[in-house]
C-alpha cells in the first residue's frame, strides 16, 4: 500500500468519543479539503448523478402492441359514423397510447479527473462550513440501539440534521444496525463516498480509520 504524505496546513476537525466527549483533533489534508470551489462542475456532477437514477424503463403500448380484435368494428359506409377499422385505435377507451413513453437509456458520462474533482470541492465545501466532524472508534462499541444514537447525536448538535457517516469499510457492527432505522441518516464507506452524497447532507462524519482509507484510494499511485 502507497504511502500517503499530505500536508494538512492547520485543517482539523474535533473528534468525538462513545459518550459525545470531545477527544481530540484529526488533521486533514489541504489537498482534498481545501482546493478551489468549482460551482459549475458541481451543478454539472449533480445533472449527471440525478440524471443516471432514472430507470428509463416506462413504457406505454401503441395500437400494434395492444391485445384485442382486429376485426372492422363496424361496416364503413350507411352509418352516419365516422370511418372506423380498429377497436385498438387511440380514441377508444384500451386502445393504443400516441406518442406515449417507450424504454429509454439516460445515462450520461463523466470521467474519473472530473468526479474527482467534484468531490473534492464539495468537501471543500462542508469543511468551510464546519459541517465535518469525526468519531474515533470507540462508536462501534454501541449498543445497537436506535435511542442511543439519538442520545448521542443530540450531544453533539446533529439530532434530526441529515448525517452521511464514512466508514473505513462496510461490515455489520452495533453502529450499522443502531443507525439504520433513521431515515435522515446515511452510512456509506471511504471509498464509496461521492460528491453527491457531501452535497445533499448537512454534516459528514468520518468514522476511525475513514480520512486514512479515503487518502489512499485517491493517491495509491502516488509513492
């Protein structure tokens, strides 16, 4: 594994303990958490994430696609009626649907330098806004109890805010199952963290070894 050097510049958060105590300072690194703000990227990162949700698998059935007879519903002439051919026609109740939705792919492309980018200013972001805090890993050892994160939140200002917790990795842990049943809370790991994500909530909370895990996913190829 590469080693990481970065220099932090006097950037910190506090750090927080089990009962909500402040136990110290974790440095971080000016090179993620302080380059210069983007806005235009960031509006173009949030178009391309919103837009890759949709499914695009909406489908109407046009009169070819319809089930149904296919015999002249009535003769052509003699009637004093408009010319009809087919039951499935759009003008009649189950027919076929005009220029109804079909399945589509909305996927739009943004490369690796750009996302990036992205997410480091977002994170530029919250931080100027001192919305970035951490937990040491003493949080694993709760009781996987939904009150007790509520208790614990509530100390330190962060109750009923939305909260993306970054964990080192993905594991089940008494934290996972404390925090799962609040909606307002999101628990993802370092690497999977995307600028989106920064966005979206108010605060960011990096869980032990997180800020470590996320320095090298991002500069494993530098020596």
């Amino acid at each position: 594994m590469a080693k990481v050097k970065k220099e932090t510049s006097g950037l910190s958060i506090p750090v927080y303990g089990l009962k909500g105590e402040k136990t110290g300072e974790l440095k971080l690194a000016k090179e993620i958490f302080k380059v210069k703000m983007n806005p235009k990227l960031l509006a173009q990162y949030v178009h391309v994430y919103l837009t890759n949700q949709r499914q695009g698998t909406a489908s109407a059935k046009t009169r070819g696609e319809v089930s149904g007879s296919t015999r002249k519903i009535y003769r052509q002439k003699g009637t004093g009626r408009a010319r009809h051919g087919s039951i499935k026609a759009p003008i009649f109740v189950g027919g076929g649907i005009v220029g109804g939705p079909k399945p589509k792919d909305y996927f739009l492309k943004m490369n690796k330098k750009q996302k990036k980018q992205a997410l480091f200013s977002a994170l530029s972001l919250k931080l100027a806004e001192k919305n970035i805090i951490a937990f040491n890993k003493t949080i694993f050892n709760i009781e996987p109890k939904t009150k007790i994160i509520d208790s614990l939140l509530a100390k330190i200002g962060l109750n009923e805010k939305k909260v993306v917790f970054i964990l080192p990795k993905m594991e089940k842990n008494n934290f996972i199952l404390a925090v799962r049943n609040i909606p307002h809370l999101v628990v993802t790991d370092a690497v999977s963290l995307n600028a989106y994500q920064v966005l979206e909530n108010h605060f960011l909370v990096f869980i032990d070894k997180a800020v470590e895990v996320f320095y090298q996913h991002f500069f494993k190829h530098e020596d």
